[in-house]
C-alpha cells in the first residue's frame, strides 16, 4: 500500500492528547455544607468499581483511538498497488451525425447511445480516467481524461444531435492519441455504424463499437440539390435533384418543387431497391428566391394505391429520417441592365441586345454630352479619343484611342487561340465563324486575349483599364456570319453577366458540417464590419468582415444545420438579410441507414466498475462515520463511559 500524502500521518500525534484525558484524574473541589450526612450516606452506599466498569472506560478510548486513525488514513489517502496497475483509459467516441436521429431504435439511436455512455461513465473503477470525443465533420475532444464521473455526465448530457455527416476514423485516431501507450486503453465507439470511411481504425483489442442501429431501416432522402442560372436563357435556370431510396423495398412517392411558396413541378418517384433517381430541370424565373424540394407520400411501391392512412404509415417505415426529406437552394433575382448603344446604324447589334428581356436599350448615333452612370456603353465603329468610364463593349473600331492604335486591317483571320476557362467564352466558338475582316489593334497595355488569330493578334479582348471594364471586338459584323451564329447572342449574354458581377449565378448549396467564405464587397455593412450569423434554429453568433476594404468577405463557422442560415447587417433579429445560404444534409451514407453488418457480429460487453470502485479513503470516512454514530448509540445507552 502507498500513500498520497504520506505526511498526513504525523496527524496520529492527536491520539496523545486524547489518551491524556482519559488517564488524568479529575482533582475534586472543597465546598463547605451545612451537614454531610446525606453526602456519607451516598458514598458509603457507592459499590467498589468492577473490571467491567474499568473495561466500559478502556472501550470508549478505543473507540477514539480508533476513530483517530481511520480519520487519519484517509486523509493520507491510501491506495493499492494494484488499483493503479490495473487503471484504465478510455475514450467515449460519441457519433452525433444526422442518422442518429432515427428512431428505429428507441427513443432514438443518439439517445439510447448517450445512455450508455453514461453507463459507461457510471462504472469507472478508482483510478480510471475516460475522455469524451466527438465524431463529427472534425474530431472534438469534449472532455479530456479525467476520473470525476459527474463532470463526465455533465459532458455526455451537454453533447447535442446534428445534422453533420460523421468521420469515425479521424476520431478514433484521436482518441488512440489520448490512449498513448496505456496498457490497459479502451476506445469505446457509440454509432450507427454510418459512416464513409473505416480504414484508419487501430487494432482490435483496443476498440470496442456499440453499435445502435439495424440492417433493416429504410430510408429515401434528397442526397443532392443545386440550382443556378442558366448561361444561355435569360430568365431560365436549372435545378439538379438526386433521390436515392436506400433500403431493400421498391419505393413509390413524390418530389414536390416549390420557389418562394409558389409550386413549379411535381415529380414522381418509383425508385427500386438501393435505386437512384437523378433529374435536371430547365424552368423560368426573373425574381429568384428559395426554392425547397420536398419528398411526400412516400411508401412501399406494392402500397402506393391505398389510403392516406396506409400512406402514413408506410412513409414512418420506409423513411426513418425526416432531416434529408427536404432540401433548398437560393436562386438569384435576375437584374434589369441598362444599355447605351452608340452606332451609325445596325440591326443585328440592336437585336441581340433587344432580344435579352433583361436589357433596356437605348439606341444613339452621336456620342452624348454626358455619358450615363451605371449603364452598359456599346460603341460601334466609331470611338472617342478618350474612352469614357464604365462598362464598355467596343464592337469593331474604325479610330484610335487613348487604349489602343488601329493598324492594318486583318483579312480572313482564323482563331486558333481561344480562352476556354474565362466565363465570357462559356459555350463559345469561333474558330468555325468567318470573318471577312477585322481590325489589327496596338493596344497601348498588354490586354487579356480572350480570342487571337493564327498571326497573335487578339480579335476579342479584356483591356485592363482604371476607368472600368472593357471588352473589343475588332470584327467587322457587317461582313462574315458572325451575327448569324449562335455564338454572337451567347457572347452578349455572356459579358451582361460578367458586368452585372454574376457570371454563372450559382450560389451553391452547401453540405452540413462544411465551411466557406463569402464576398460581401456589394453589401452594405456597418463601419465596425459585423455581421451576425442566423441559423435555421435561430441561433446567432456575430461574423467580422476580413481582407481588403474593397473585397471584404466572411469567413462561415461549420454549418451544423439543415436549412437557411442568414446573414444580417448588425445584432438585430429583425434586421433584413444581407445573404442567404442554404444548408442541405447532402450525405449519401447518412441517408443510408443501414448498419454494417459486421459492426453487429457480436455484441461487446458493457464496462463496469465491480465493487470496488470509490478511492480507500472514501471508505474510511464511511466507516469513521459509523464508529462515531456506534460510540454515540452505546454511550446513550450506558455500554460504555
């Protein structure tokens, strides 16, 4: 046996004094009375002391000096050799994911996992230590090694469900970290067993699943969602929907698409076993807003027929998990642009424009003594010395410029050079288009070519300018077939995207449990720089605007949440939304609900304690306390003295 604080012995001296005032002699006092013959008459009927009353008084010693020292030893704090041989370690890997909601298990797999991780915490013997990690997206150490088992209840009950996917690897691997070399570490997996990876797991004799889950459940889920504006329709855009019906039944039912409260399409579904249903969708909007995709009346497919009851009823069988039933995207409003087209007179350039019900056009043939702000400025042929500021989209310059001199014309040029990861040559080819003639330009800064001729000359360029964006086009459009091609109205529709800032208009749906930046150099944030985060729940944290003060952007915590989570301009709730993501579970193997079956080959044994499981001391303290209640209940009852 050794001792944690050995020094705490030297506390037995107390024994002394204790003795002392059992041995000394009480010296009796004289008094003076008015007689003494009551007095003589009691001492003289005062019995001798027997060996018994002697022993009465030895026994409440005892019992003191017995006292003393239990009261001693614990304070010392004594412990076996053998309770620290055999001290465990232990890690509690805690799967909170999406697929823990399921409650084919009951109440559910996440609550039946937490109870018996409390268990687990419950039946620690003296001297063993556990850890509490989480297995989300990135492992979480919630509580490092410790033996206190109430801080480690407190822990486990603090942990709440998710909608992120899970990564057990990375978690276990932690938690292996934690273990060290300990010969007697433990780490223990509460899961479903849902999970993409398990290649990185340590060995056997180390880990332990507890496995709460099925190989029956079913469940059908939206595993991807994206929406974006089309790049060829103005007002068009096109929705991506993938349903996966992850169970062993054929499933019939329904997707419901809806954009800002407002039915757009309803498609059904007959999805067989382990059956992937995958669809994209062309439809128009100007305005934008959320659309939502929904799953209804899902049922076996031998069902579909019956009642709405029986519906109901299939739909809590076959679709254990209600958090991939809904999925949404945000679809950009479309902007009116305004467009200034100055040119002698031609009609193909006036229809392309006039064609995109985005635009509004104006048509001049001399320059205007003010040029407009905030519209698109098209010069056709002739061009001022000066180019004025703003958007510009030249289209074959017969002048020069304080950007570029014109040279000799170009006649037949063939495009062989041609920028195919630029935005503006989306959909784009020339290198077929004939081209009679265009312009040999010198610019007088290195421009960006988005398309050059056989001899390096650029026939459709970017100028870099300070005065603002400016695209040249040094092809004759009244000549060749240009202006007959599809790729001329593409062109045009391409580069209104690009001035308009939204070139592609994605803005992606994001998958729980990642990460991002956004650029809110166009908002219209406050001068401290921010911004306050909204989650679906209506949980808040406040977001500081980083990088340059012309492209500030925010950097996105892990999104936990299935749903829109809004950005706002200041701390109030009712402020009005800055950006709006939305937050999709978008996990195939979440959706599959289905435990491996290796995972339930056996079940493993749950931790306990024994008996002995509080430190010495705690007994010992136990024991002082029923050695002073025993002296007290003999003392009152004359046992001893």
């Amino acid at each position: 046996m050794s001792f944690a604080t050995p020094i705490a012995l030297a506390l037995a001296a107390v024994a002394i004094p204790i003795v002392i005032f059992y041995i000394l002699k009480v010296r009796l006092r004289r008094v003076p009375v008015s007689t003494n013959l009551f007095w003589k008459q009691i001492y003289d009927e005062k019995p001798p002391r027997s060996i018994w009353q002697y022993l009465r008084h030895l026994l409440s010693l005892l019992a003191q000096l017995f006292l003393v020292a239990l009261l001693v030893l614990a304070v010392a704090d004594p412990s076996f050799s053998w309770q620290l041989l055999q001290a465990r370690r232990i890690v509690a890997v805690i799967d909170n994911s999406a697929s823990m909601r399921a409650a084919d298990v009951q109440p559910s797999r996440f609550e039946a996992a937490i109870e018996a991780a409390l268990a687990t915490a419950e039946g620690l013997r003296f001297r063993d230590e556990m850890a509490i990690v989480l297995a989300g997206p990135e492992p979480e150490v919630v509580i490092g090694m410790s033996g206190h088992v109430p801080t480690l209840k407190r822990a486990l009950r603090s942990i709440k469900i998710s909608d992120n996917p899970t990564q057990l690897d990375s978690a276990i691997a932690l938690g292996q970290q934690l273990i060290g070399e300990h010969p007697h570490g433990e780490i223990l997996v509460f899961t479903d067993g849902c999970t993409q990876n398990s290649s990185l797991l340590p060995p056997p004799s180390s880990l332990t699943y507890r496995v709460f889950g099925s190989t029956e459940a079913g469940n059908i889920g939206i595993t991807q969602f994206q929406v974006r504006r089309s790049l060829i329709d103005p007002l068009g855009y096109e929705v991506l929907a993938v349903v996966k019906n992850a169970s062993s039944q054929a499933v019939k039912g329904r997707l419901e698409l809806e954009l800002s409260g407002i039915p757009v399409d309803v498609l059904p579904l007959d999805l067989p076993p382990d059956g992937v249903f995958s669809r994209t969708l062309e439809k128009t909007s100007l305005e934008g807003g959320l659309l939502v995709a929904k799953l209804t009346e899902i049922g076996a497919a031998e069902d579909a027929d019956e009642s709405a009851t029986n519906d109901k009823a299939d739909q809590a069988e076959f679709n254990a998990l209600a958090t991939d039933d809904q999925a949404w995207a945000v679809l950009p409003p479309r902007e009116v642009q305004d467009v200034l087209i100055v040119t002698p007179g031609n009609l193909f350039l006036q229809k392309v424009f006039e064609a995109n019900p985005l635009v509004r056009v104006t048509i001049e043939k001399d320059f205007p003594a003010a040029w407009p702000n905030n519209s698109i400025i098209v010069l056709h042929q002739n061009v001022p010395d000066k180019l004025p500021n703003g958007d510009l989209f030249i289209v074959d310059p017969l002048n020069s410029c304080d950007a570029w001199e014109v040279g000799e014309s170009l006649a037949n040029p063939i495009i062989t050079e041609q920028d195919k990861d630029s935005p503006l040559m989306t959909h784009v080819r020339l290198d077929n288009v004939l081209m009679p003639e265009a312009k040999q330009l010198k610019f007088a800064e290195l421009p960006h070519v988005l398309a050059g001729s056989l001899s390096g000359e650029a026939v459709y360029a970017e100028v870099k300018r300070s005065g603002g964006k400016c695209l040249v086009l040094s092809v004759d459009i009244n000549e060749g077939d240009l202006a007959f091609r599809t790729a001329f109205p593409i062109m045009v529709t391409n580069l209104l995207g690009w001035f308009a800032g939204q070139t592609g208009e994605l803005r992606e749906s994001l998958a729980t449990g990642s990460m991002t930046e956004v650029d809110v150099a166009d908002a219209e944030l406050p001068s401290t720089g921010a911004c306050q985060l909204l989650s679906p729940a209506g949980e808040s944290q406040m977001l500081s605007a980083r990088g340059l003060k012309d492209a500030p952007h925010l950097a996105i915590p892990p999104l936990h949440e299935c749903g829109i989570w809004r950005i706002t301009n200041g701390s109030a709730d009712d402020a009005e939304p800055l950006m709006e993501l939305a937050v999709n579970l978008a996990n195939d193997a979440e959706t599959d609900l289905r435990t491996p079956r290796e995972l339930l080959k056996e079940e493993p044994q749950t931790v306990l304690a024994g008996w002995f499981t509080r430190p010495i001391w705690f007994y010992l303290v136990a024991v002082a306390c029923l050695v002073t209640v025993s002296e007290w209940w003999l003392y009152q009852r004359r046992v001893i003295t």
